[in-house]
C-alpha cells in the first residue's frame, strides 16, 4: 500500500491532466465542423507554444555553459544516434509483441530532442552543472527542428503513409516550430522582463497547448479506431519497452561519463539531459508529420515514456543530492 501511495505522490500533474484529456477525447471527440476549429486552434497554440520557449531561452546562460563542447556533444550523440540506435533495436523486436503503429511511435519517440524545463530542473535538483544543462538541453531542441524530421523520413514508415516525409511536412515544421522560436529569442530584449516576471502564468499557456494538440490529436485517432486496433496488452508492452529503452540510455551514458572521467556535475548533466525526450516538441511534430488520424497513436509510447523517464529521473536527481560532497 505504501508503494502505490508513492508511485501516486510521484505523479506529475499534467500528466494525469493528459490522460484525462485522453479519457475525454475517447468519450467525446471532435467531430464535424468542430474538427477544422479545433485544428485551427491548434496550430495558434503550437505557434504561440514554440514562440514563448524561444522568449524564455537565456542567451546569458547559453553564453554561461557553451564552452563546454565536448559535454554538449555527448549529448547530442546521446539523443540522436544512441536513442535512433536502441530505438530501431527494440522496434525491430517488438513488431512480433504489438501493433506496427506503436512501433512507430516507439521509434519516433527515440529521435526527439531532449527536454529543456524538467533537464534543467532535475540537474539543479541534483546539484549539478546548470549553465552547461541548459545549453546542452536548448541545443537539442534547436538541433532535433531540422534533425528529428529527417531522421524521421529515413527510419519510419507507418503503413497507409507514403514513404519518407513530404515537402508539406517539412515546411508546416518549420512554420509551426522553428519560425516561432526563433523570432520569440530574436524578441527577448522587448518582452524577456515580462516572460520572467510571469513564468508561472506562461507555463499554463504552455501546458494548455500542449493539453489542446493532445485532445485533437487523439479525437482524430478515436474517430479513426484507435481504441479497437489497441488492447491493454500493447499498453504494457509500451511500458516495458520504455522502461528497457531508458534503462539503457541512462546505464550506458553512465558508463561513459565516469570512464572519460566527467566531472560530476557534467556527468549530471549527461546523465539527465541526454536521457530525456521531449513531449512539448514531439507531439506537434507528430502532428506535422503524420496522418491526423495516426498521430494519437503514435504519440501514445511518448506519454508513456514522459512520465516514466520523469519518475526515474526524479529518483535520480534526490540520490545525487544527498550523496553531494558539498552538503557533508
């Protein structure tokens, strides 16, 4: 009983805002007229989404951590050919386990970039290199917009979906993400003061939109059957799949970190951000990418996956924390 009670305490909140989202679109979806509104809302929402993290970025603390080259490319090794690497491994195993669309989205889920807000969070936790963790984590991100794409049109090929990923998706990925980011940094002298005054209130704007593309997403998915071509016994494959695929990542950079001989606080920093995915850019690139009514089973492993990965990392940073040199 004391362990529910904890696996319960330790719950992220939006997640459980996710899945409740998830319930409602399942019972009530959007159907109709109501289906190109809410698609319309949602592409506002993904620009608005992406603009705000490119406000909040700190170009002092990119400048702050950014000499740290050979520490940011072992993260970027980490998201983008160790996750590809163990990703397609599993994927390929697991097309005997469970259906061809969640094999995808397991695939997909392995060739996002890193989280930027919770990398950061968990290696201040852990008293670990911060400047360094958020330029390798913003680093990712900017990467994985052009990166993740093309990775994407070479590795995954959802059945019913032509090949590869079209010129349309490239560009709405651009558009929608990129575009956005970049001219909400390009804005930070004007309304920077303003986006650090009120994080608390952006970042509901930031899960409201994240909550939004979700429902719309899995509206699609529901009127498209997904909940007949899903049975539990594919939930609880994603979880262990997710479960084996960042066990892996997180033991092997890990490993590496303490054999090149890392510094402890860049080796908290490996540990985590090179460790995480990020549900703010994967579901609007899945959105972009795939077929509407494919996007809410494809994003299923990456809801899985974020709560698993914060939950583990959670763990993590607290025993990093109190087996600190300094704190004794």
């Amino acid at each position: 009983m004391r362990l529910v009670l904890r696996l319960l305490k330790g719950l992220d909140p939006f997640l459980v805002l996710l899945t409740l989202v998830v319930v409602i679109a399942s019972l009530l979806p959007a159907r109709g007229q109501a289906v190109a509104w809410f698609e319309g809302a949602t592409d506002v929402a993904i620009v608005l989404l992406f603009f705000l993290h490119g406000a909040k970025l700190s170009r002092e603390a990119i400048l702050a951590g950014i000499g740290n080259w050979r520490l940011h490319l072992l993260v970027l090794a980490s998201s983008f050919l160790l996750f590809p690497l163990l990703g397609w491994t599993l994927a390929q195993s697991a097309t005997a386990v469970t259906t061809p669309e969640i094999v995808s989205g397991l695939l997909f889920l392995s060739l996002l970039p890193s989280t930027v807000q919770s990398s950061i969070a968990f290696t201040a936790m852990a008293r670990g290199n911060v400047p360094a963790a958020v330029c390798s984590a913003s680093l990712s991100n900017i990467v994985g917009i052009v990166l993740t794409p093309v990775l994407v049109g070479l590795l995954i090929h959802v059945p019913g979906q032509a090949p590869g990923i079209s010129t349309d998706a490239i560009l709405s990925i651009m558009l929608q993400l990129l575009l956005p980011f970049v001219a909400g940094h390009l804005s930070r002298p004007l309304i920077g003061g303003f986006v650090a005054r009120h994080r608390a209130i952006l970042s509901y704007v930031d899960r409201s939109s994240i909550l939004l593309v979700v429902y719309t997403a899995f509206s699609a998915a529901v009127v498209g059957g997904i909940w007949q071509r899903t049975e539990a016994a594919d939930l609880l494959a994603i979880l262990l799949l997710s479960a084996v695929l960042l066990a892996l990542v997180m033991g092997a950079n890990l490993f590496l970190a303490r054999r090149i001989g890392l510094p402890r606080g860049d080796e908290i920093v490996l540990l985590f951000c090179g460790s995480k995915k990020s549900l703010v850019s994967g579901v609007p690139m899945a959105g972009a990418i795939f077929a509407p009514a494919q996007v809410g089973i494809i994003i299923l492993p990456l809801m899985i996956f974020h709560q698993l990965q914060l939950f583990v990392c959670a763990v993590a940073a607290g025993r990093y924390a109190r087996s600190d040199p300094a704190t004794r």
